[in-house]
C-alpha cells in the first residue's frame, strides 16, 4: 500500500464495497480508503472514478493512517 498523496490522485479508483455506512474504494496503487455516504448530499459515485475527484477522502485518509487518529 503506498500513502503518498500525489501516487493515489493518479489514475482511477475502483468502488469495493459498502459497509455500515460507508462507501470503499481502492486506489491504482492499492489505498483502500473510505468515503462516508454522509458525505455524499446529492453527489452520485459510480464504480470506477477519477481518483482526483476523490482527493479529499483519500487525504483524509493518508492523514489517518500518519496520525493514528481514528477516522
């Protein structure tokens, strides 16, 4: 798995599944990373995206696994 920022906004990321609440993606480099459906308001999340348009969850989630923090 590879947390660099710039590395995981390349290419597409492909959605996994949906648990609890939460939608998985994964990156090409292989970041699997959660997008809360809470998030979502009206926005619609197909199965493949951009991963540039995910950015701000896949930054949310790089600072997680840097920190610690829980999510």
């Amino acid at each position: 798995m590879n947390t660099d920022l710039k590395q995981n906004i390349q290419g597409f990321s492909t959605f996994q599944y949906y648990r609890d609440g939460v939608l998985w993606y994964e990156t090409e480099v292989g970041l699997l990373f959660p997008v809360p459906v809470k998030d979502a308001d009206t926005a619609q999340f197909k199965a493949q995206e951009k991963s540039l348009h995910l950015m701000r969850w896949i930054r949310k989630y790089i600072e997680v696994l840097n920190t610690g923090d829980p999510i």
